[in-house]
C-alpha cells in the first residue's frame, strides 16, 4: 500500500515508517517540523536504505493537501501531526483546537475529494480521563481532563459520524498508552523540545547528565509504591501495530476502536530501578507533592487488539529501557 504519512518526522512517526517500509509498504511524509527536524527523515532513510518523498507544511493547509493528493495516489493514510502537550493545551487551548480538530477535518475533507477511505488516527488513553477501574477496556465513559484529550476525543467522534454518513469510510482510532524506547539502531527517538514533561526522557537526560535529579511526583498513591503506575510500550511494538490495524482493516467499513498498551502497569520507582540497571548509572529522585491532574493508575486491557488484529507487543521493560538508553546516550542533544 502507498500510505501518506502526517507528522512521519515525529517520534511515532518516524518508527511507523520504518516499519511500514519494513513490510513493504510506501511512505509519502508531510510535517510542519514544529516538534521535529528534517534530520529525522535523513535517519529514517539511512536505516531504510531508501528515499521517502517528502513535503514540508502545515496539515491543515487544505491548498498543501490538495497538492500532496493530486500528484500521488494512496491507498490510506496515518494521522500522527498534532500538538501533544497537556500543559500547553491548558495554556493555548485555541491552537490544539485549530491544529488537533480542524486540521484533522481538513484532512477528511481532502481524502473524500480524492476518494481515499482508509484513515489511522492517533488517539491516546487520555480520552479516559480518570479511570473507574483499571486495566482499562475501549468501551468506558470518556471523559478527557484538559484540551489536548478533548481535541482526540473530538476527532474521534468527527471520524465516527464520517462513518455514518459515508458507507466507504474506514476509520481506525488507536488509543496509545504511554509509548517509550527507541529504534534498535539508536537512530532515531524521542527528542523533546525543551525541559521533558514525560517520565521516560527525563530520566534518561538524568541518566545522561542533562539534569542533576528526577522529581517523582507524588509518593502516596493507592499502588503497589505508592508512586504512579502506566502502561509503557515500546515505539517499535506501537509502530508494527499501526502496520497490522492498516492491513487487516483497509478494506473493512466502519470506525474500529482499539487500545494499543501492553496491558501491564509499570510504577515510576520500578522505572527509575530498570533505567539505572540498564544504563549503569544513577538516577538521583526527590519526592514532591503529586502533579496536578495525574491518575494513580492507567494501564489497558489490550485484549481487543489481540483478538482483531492478532497483534500484542512482544518487547518488555528491559528491552524498551535499553533501547532508550542506546538512542540518548548516542544522541545526547537529541
Ligand atoms: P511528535 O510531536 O514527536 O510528532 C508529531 C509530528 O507532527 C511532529 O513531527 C510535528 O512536527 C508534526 N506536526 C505537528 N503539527 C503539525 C501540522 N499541523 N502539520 C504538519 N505536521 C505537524 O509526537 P508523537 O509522540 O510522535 O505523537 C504522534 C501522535 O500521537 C500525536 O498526534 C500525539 O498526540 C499522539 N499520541 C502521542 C503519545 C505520546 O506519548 N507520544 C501518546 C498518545 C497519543
Ligand atoms: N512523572 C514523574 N516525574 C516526571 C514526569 C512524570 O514522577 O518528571 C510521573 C507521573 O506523575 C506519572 C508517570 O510518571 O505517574 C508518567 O507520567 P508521564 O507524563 O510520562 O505520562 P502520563 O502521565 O501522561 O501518562
């Protein structure tokens, strides 16, 4: 299949790439490069050993789209480009809303002009807002905390009546958890603008010597430690999902809903522990009080994925830790 690919310069994007081009597909990338470099798409080439055709700009440039749509043909595509960070979301709630929701409607409406029905869009377990019961299965009560998980719920529902009205439409929504690691080439991975929001890459700027200490957030939790527990998965698990959902769900009518998640908690003490076996160095934390907004526990029921598309992640803790630890250590500055 020729899949259009929107923010394949980005952290999931790039994986998803590889693993695309890796079971013999093709890539079309447009990216804005808001939260990423074209240095990205260089490294995907050179482990693909393989050009991908390119555009520069902004997804909800409808006049771009109708461009990228008119000189290539696709049999689908995967909706990564989005702003991604809740604070930020509270800050600038009006940019998450035109660059999440109306970009991703302009997107739509390209893809019914040019005929193209099969769309892979990047939700995220934060739809959920604060659980009732964990593991976490895809038919509990939404109800996202803060804009950013409004903006995916709002596309969510804007792909589900595009499935209602349109009989052609094929919709896959993929709930993420919390993606981490890095390609086994250590090539290419998460490289954060900024001072890091998410666990992973602050330990690993700890780990790296970036940053003196971790701040853990909150020690008082009802967990195993006290500390917060997630579901981590690793990018290149996350990736090869995308391929399966895209291939067993091309051609089937309809919005499917899955989570991806490995469906095992992991708690932020348990992390620190498995980084520092894994790197060899020390990841100095101080406690502090609990971040606001932040759940005790959110961890999937993966099960759906398994019995639709036959796909589970197969990589562990040790292996997403390593990973990570050989992108950052070889990418200091990302
Ligand atoms: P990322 O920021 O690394 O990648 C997003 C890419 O999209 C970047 O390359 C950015 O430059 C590009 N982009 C942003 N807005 C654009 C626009 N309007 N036009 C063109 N390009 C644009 O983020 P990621 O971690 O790879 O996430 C990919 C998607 O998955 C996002 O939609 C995000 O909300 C979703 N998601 C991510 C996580 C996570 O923890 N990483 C979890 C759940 C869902
Ligand atoms: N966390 C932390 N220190 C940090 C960043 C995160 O203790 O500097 C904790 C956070 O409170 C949560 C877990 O790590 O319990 C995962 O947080 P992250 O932001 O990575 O993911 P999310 O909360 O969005 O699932």
């Amino acid at each position: 299949m020729n899949i259009l690919v929107t923010g394949g310069a980005g952290y999931i994007g790039t994986h998803t790439c590889v693993a695309l081009l890796k079971a013999g597909h093709q890539v079309v990338v447009v990216d804005d490069f808001s939260n990423s470099c074209p240095e990205a798409m260089q490294r995907v080439e050179t482990i693909c050993q393989q050009s991908i055709p390119f555009y520069q700009g902004d997804v909800g440039d409808k006049a771009l789209l109708e461009k990228i749509f008119s000189e290539n043909h696709f049999d689908g595509v995967i909706h990564f480009a989005g702003a991604k960070a809740v604070g930020e979301s509270v800050a600038k709630p009006l940019y998450y809303y035109r660059n999440n929701v109306t970009a991703s409607q302009t997107l739509l409406e390209v893809m019914a002009t040019f005929d193209v029905s099969s769309l892979v869009f990047s939700s995220s377990a934060t739809v959920y807002g604060d659980p009732h019961a964990v593991p976490i299965l895809e038919d509990f009560p939404l109800a996202p905390t803060n804009p950013y998980g409004r903006s995916k719920l709002m596309v969510e529902q804007i792909m589900q009546d595009q499935a209602q009205a349109d009989k052609r439409f094929n919709g896959i929504i993929l709930r993420y958890f919390n993606p981490v690691g890095a390609h086994e080439s250590g090539l290419i991975g998460e490289d954060p603008n900024g001072i890091p929001n998410n666990l992973m890459p602050f330990i690993s700027q700890v780990a790296v010597g970036k940053r003196a200490q971790l701040t853990i957030f909150g020690n008082d939790y009802p967990t195993r430690d006290g500390t917060g527990v997630r579901d981590y998965i690793h990018v290149c698990d996350l990736a090869e999902g995308h391929v399966q959902a895209l291939e067993k769900l091309h051609d089937q009518q309809g919005c499917h809903v899955l989570n991806l998640g490995t469906g095992n908690g992991v708690s932020v003490l348990e992390m620190v522990a498995a980084y520092a076996d894994a790197s060899h160095q020390p990841i100095p934390y101080v406690f502090a009080e609990r971040r606001p907004g932040d759940v005790a526990q959110c961890y999937a029921d993966a099960s759906q994925a398994k019995q639709i598309l036959g796909w589970q992640a197969t990589r562990g803790l040790p292996e997403m830790v390593a990973d990570s630890w050989h992108w950052q250590s070889g990418n200091p500055n990302g």
